[in-house]
C-alpha cells in the first residue's frame, strides 16, 4: 500500500524537467524554487552551518538556477525545526538541499533526487550545526513527501559532519548508505606557516626554480600580488579573469566562463552578491600594468574554496598559474579567520595537488528513503551503468585527442 501511495504522489507531480510521470518532479509540493525560499531563513543557517559550503551559499546558488548553462531551475528541500524564532514567528530553518530530478541529472527514469551542480564541485548540503541529525532527517522526509525512494548526494565530503548525520540517521532506521564513486582532492592547512609548508611540499629545489622563473617575469614589469574584496573592485577584478581565462586553453575548447551569456550572467552576479557579504575574494598576480593570473576564492566561515583559475600563456614559461597559487596559499595561511581552503579540483590535478598536499574525501552517495526499498538497487544499478557508459565516452573521446596530436 505505501508503494502505491507514493506512486500516487509521484503521478500528481508535474513534468516540469520533461521527465516521465512516475519520477518526483520539481512541481511536487514538497519542493520549493529555490527563489522563494526565505532570504533572512537561508543567510541565518548560513552563518550556523555544521560544515562549510561557499557553492550552497544563497548568493551563489540562486545566480546559477537563474542563469547558469545547464544548471538552471534547481528547487528545495528545506527543513525546519519545531522551535520557532520568535513567539509567533516563523519556524527556523535547519537544512536546505537544493536538487533537480533524476531524470534531469541523468536522464534515469526512476524516482529519486539529485542535489543541483552548483558549478562548483561541492554539493554538501547546509546543516544546522546544533541539529545536525534532525536538519537530514528532515531533508529525508520532505524527500520521501517528493515522491522520491532515494536521494543522490553528488561531490559530498565524505568525512564531513554532514555525512556523519546523514549516515547516522540511517544506521537509527536499519539502513546505510550506498557509496557510489570517491575521490581524494588536494586540500590546504591554512593553520600552518605557509613557507614551511611550501618548502615540505615543493623542496628547495622546485622552490629555487620558481623564484628564478618569477624573477625573469620581473623583467616584464616589478611582480604583484592583488587582492579584490570591495563589490566594486571585485567586479573590476573579475572582467580581467574572465578575459585571461578566455584567452587559454578553455577558451579553445568553448568553456571560458564569458563564452555563454548564461555563464556570464551568472558568475557576474554572484561574484557580487558574495563581495557584499565578503565572501568572495578575486587574486590577481601582474607584472608590471599586466594581469598574468588570475584566481576566484569563495569565503565561508572558516573555509576558502578555490574556484577558477585564468592565466596569460603568453607567460606560460614562468608558470603564472602557478606563482598565482604560491602567493594565495601565503595569503590564506596569514589570515586567522581561514583555516582550511578547497581546491575544489579534480584528483589528478597536475599544478595543485603538488602544493597543496592536503587531502578531502569527495564522493557520490545514495541515501535510500525506505527500508527494504525495490527501487533503490534498481536506481544503484541504473546510476552505475550510466558512470560506465560515461568513462566509456571519455575515454574514447581521450584517444582520439592523443591519436590526432601523434599525426
């Protein structure tokens, strides 16, 4: 009976994301646009979150469902406590997850939801850090109201509080889950002196050749390092990012940022919303009058996340990329208030995971909704076969790169 319950449910829902009828769709009750979720609510978990997320801040999110290529129309699970703020004020938010259908993310037919790619490779979702347990037991109710059997959370910090809560509410109903890939991503102590770590991680030798190479940049102009944190020198900052990034090697391939107006209007918008609030940070390294680097670092609590990075290949001889990422790691271990940053990187990432030696636990993880659930192996076995088929295509598409560079 609860099975047909909940086929009810889904039926009823809309077809919003052009999925079939019997995936939760972004129409069901239990889901909200991410627009209307209360503003004052969402920045008030924010500053009280168990673990640090810069991409689920609201400035940030809400500018990539608005306009982001492929990424808009995200919706909301939202939890709240029984306690209320004020004698007759509203409940108080204690989580928020903001995902797409299944269908949307995969174009898998089956009814669970995945959180929204919020452009950067973080999806861990906020969570009062006093109710933490309660915040995922509720995400999970509102879920299962959704119509969904499971929920997906993408590039989740395994080793996080809220993966503890989540996994903890789980083991409460007889359950556990289901990990379906994981990776380990550079990562910085910013607690600790930053030449020493630089000399631990690089050696004297590599040290040695970088200031050699940094000096030759001189002679194209005395080198500086540029920190941006006003709204108005933040948006001066980011149109020379955007124009050193288009200049490389993304811009080649057609995935510079300012290729696409929706990519553009996005990264526009919540680069600013996030200088209001001093959350965001744009680094550029020049020599002379000339930006040779450029860098986006989002600020959340305690915690820096280093998203794009654009340089001048005019200069690639003197690793700009590089020196920019010398100076920002100097620069984040000298402020108190960062104690760690994310490189937000893939695993492999030649230039940072050389200098940054830390390592994040990231992964993909299902959560079932219902014990002894049918559909839940079924959504497991359809999301791996669908990760094979992926690998599958990039690897071809990598020997057919490699092949034509070798004619």
């Amino acid at each position: 009976m609860a099975e047909i319950a909940d086929k009810a449910v889904i039926d009823r829902a809309s077809t919003d994301d052009a999925m079939p009828a019997h995936a939760p769709a972004s129409g069901s009750p239990a889901l909200a646009p991410l627009a209307d979720i209360p503003m004052s609510q969402w920045r008030a978990l924010a500053e009280h979150v168990a673990e640090p997320n810069a991409y689920y801040l609201p400035g940030w999110v809400l500018a990539v469902s608005a306009s982001a290529r492929g990424r808009t129309g995200a919706r909301a699970l939202s939890a709240f406590s029984d306690a209320p703020l004020a004698y007759d004020g509203p409940a108080r938010m204690i989580g928020l997850l903001p995902v797409v259908s299944l269908w949307r993310a995969y174009k898998i037919p089956l009814p669970a939801l995945v959180s929204a790619q919020p452009y950067g490779t973080l999806c861990t979702p906020p969570l009062d850090g006093d109710v933490t347990e309660a915040a995922a037991e509720r995400l999970m109710q509102e879920a299962r109201k959704a119509g969904a059997h499971a929920l997906i959370l993408r590039d989740m910090s395994l080793d996080g509080k809220a993966m503890r809560a989540f996994t903890e509410v789980l083991r409460l109903n007889g359950m556990r889950p289901r990990l379906m890939q994981s990776c380990l991503r550079a990562y910085l102590d910013a607690t600790r002196n930053a030449d020493e770590l630089l000399l631990e991680a690089l050696g004297t030798k590599k040290l040695k050749e970088l200031r050699r190479l940094r000096h030759r940049l001189d002679e194209h102009g005395a080198v500086h390092f540029e920190v941006a944190r006003s709204p108005d020198d933040v948006a001066a900052a980011l149109e020379t990012f955007l124009i050193l990034e288009a200049s490389g090697w993304k811009g080649k391939r057609g995935t510079a940022l300012v290729q696409h107006n929706g990519d553009a209007t996005f990264i526009r918008r919540a680069t600013a919303a996030l200088a209001e609030t001093g959350q965001c940070e744009i680094v550029t390294l020049r020599a002379g009058d000339t930006a040779v680097a450029a860098a986006i670092v989002l600020r959340h609590q305690e915690r820096a996340f280093y998203f794009k990075l654009g340089v001048d290949e005019r200069f690639a001889k003197y690793s700009p990329g590089v020196q920019l990422t010398l100076d920002l790691t100097r620069h984040l271990c000298g402020d108190p208030a960062i104690r760690s940053a994310d490189s937000t990187a893939a695993p492999d990432h030649p230039m940072i995971n050389p200098i940054w030696r830390g390592r994040l636990a990231i992964g993909d993880v299902l959560i079932p909704l219902r014990r002894y659930d049918p559909l839940v192996p079924m959504i497991h076995t359809a999301l791996a076969v669908h990760r094979f088929a992926e690998e599958a295509a990039r690897s071809g598409v990598r020997f057919i790169r490699n092949r034509g560079k070798s004619h």
